[in-house]
C-alpha cells in the first residue's frame, strides 16, 4: 500500500519566508447579494476600486464574483443586455471554499493555481475575515505591505 508523501506549505528552512495568509490578504471586504443584477455588481466593483466581491446569504458565504467573469457574462448574452431575463451575481458566481487563517502564501497560491482563479477567500471559524488576490501575492513578494497596513502605520 504506497503512502502520499506529506506536504509542507513550505520546506521548514524557508517558513519564514512564507508568511500566514493574515500578513498578506487584503481585510477591507465589499460583499454583494446572490439576487443584485450584474449591473450592480460592476458599479460597485468600478466604484470601490475592487475586482472581487464576495457573495453573501445573510453571514454564509456563498462564494466570489469576479470582474471578468461578469465581462464575459454580459459579452455572451444576445443582444445588448441580454434576452430581457434579469441577469444577477448568483449567475456568475463561482463556488469559494475559503482559506483558514493559519494557511500560508504559499497555500493561497496553490489554491489559484488549483482553481484557475486570481483570488481566495480567507475565513476564520467559518467568518470571512479577508480575500488574497493575485495582487496581494505580487505585492508580499516584491516585499510590500499590504494598503491596510501601509495606512495604519502612517505611510
């Protein structure tokens, strides 16, 4: 019976250059609901400066809309806007399984590279707490800190 070797989420003499998800993800989180119509989704994405909303029922997380996503959507519908049908967010939403707070960078980018996708969420005890995007990655490893950080401390 062959064993699957155990991966580290980074070999034990560079931990520390493999910061927790919490150092590196972005905390100031825009949500939308699974019924707003698409259009809603991209004001909100334009106007916040964000590319990424999580998708709420109440307190649970359904999962990620995703700028592109919606672009896409609304390039394939037939005519200008569609076939009159409303187009909403649970139409483009992707199924999120959020990161643990105690996941590393490393973690988040395996996921993206998993699911094809430039962000993860991250949830503590099931609460979304954060969202680490491609950005965020790039910005960690160009030594960086994150625009929340950056503001807390004065810069």
């Amino acid at each position: 019976m062959a064993t699957r070797p155990v991966h580290l989420a980074a070999p034990p003499e560079s931990v520390d250059d493999d910061p927790l998800v919490t150092e590196v993800m972005t905390t100031r989180l825009i949500g939308i609901v699974p019924d707003a119509p698409l259009s809603t989704a991209l004001h909100l994405m334009a106007s916040a400066g964000v590319r990424h909303l999580p998708v709420l029922d109440g307190r649970r997380c359904l999962g990620l809309v995703v700028e592109a996503d919606v672009v896409r959507y609304l390039a394939q519908a037939p005519g200008p806007f569609g076939d009159g049908s409303p187009m909403v967010v649970g139409d483009v939403c992707r199924a999120a399984d959020p990161l643990a707070v105690r996941m590393r960078r490393s973690d988040a980018a395996r996921r993206m590279e998993a699911t094809g996708s430039d962000a993860v969420l991250v949830a503590d005890d099931g609460r979304l707490v954060g969202i680490v995007t491609a950005t965020d990655l790039i910005r960690s490893l160009a030594g960086r800190a994150a625009p929340e950080a950056a503001d807390q401390e004065g810069r």
